[in-house]
C-alpha cells in the first residue's frame, strides 16, 4: 500500500500515497495558490492594507491546517509503521520536525 523508497538522486525519502489522499493535498494546495494570486492582484490594484493583511492570514490559515492534515497522515502511517518495525530513529526525526514546525 505505502511504499517509503529512497530517492536516487537526492538520498531523500518519498512516499507513495492513495490517490484520495493525493487528490485531497493537491486540491488543498491548489487553493492555496489561487488564494496568493488574490493576494497578489490586490496589491497589483492596490488594496487597501488592511484587506491585504486579512487575506495573507487566511492563506497561513490554510497552510496550517495542510500541515496538520499531513502530520496526522504522517504519524497515522509512516511513524507508526516505523516503530512497529523497531525503526526507533523515526521518532527522532519526528521531533526535529515537530520543533522545526514550531518555530
């Protein structure tokens, strides 16, 4: 089902996921962007700040609730399929991702 491979080129590791799963995170990702190229006629036709500054936090809205879509994703699957095959050092990484989201 999930297929954690290494990267050839670039020694990174990818993950092979279901395709509602990929539809979902394009989709999200996709609106995301339509929501910063609203963002930026409106500074093209210079919108006033304040408008500007409210859309710009809808966007980060947006990317944070795709970041804990694909956490959850990540730690439903990859985690914990990793400690079940005594792969402790992924708990490791999952803390430096952790803090370097928290930053």
């Amino acid at each position: 089902m999930e297929d954690k491979k290494v990267c050839p080129g670039c020694s990174h590791k990818t993950k092979e996921r279901p395709e509602k799963e990929y539809r979902d995170l394009l989709n999200r990702l996709s609106r995301i962007e339509g929501q910063v190229r609203g963002i930026r006629r409106m500074v093209e036709n210079n919108a006033y700040c304040p408008d500007i500054l409210i859309q710009v936090s809808a966007v980060n809205a947006a990317l944070n609730s795709f970041n804990k879509v694909l956490l959850a994703d990540h730690i439903r699957t990859c985690v914990a399929d990793d400690i079940r095959a005594g792969k402790d050092e992924t708990i490791d990484e999952l803390v430096a991702t952790l803090q370097k989201l928290m930053k």
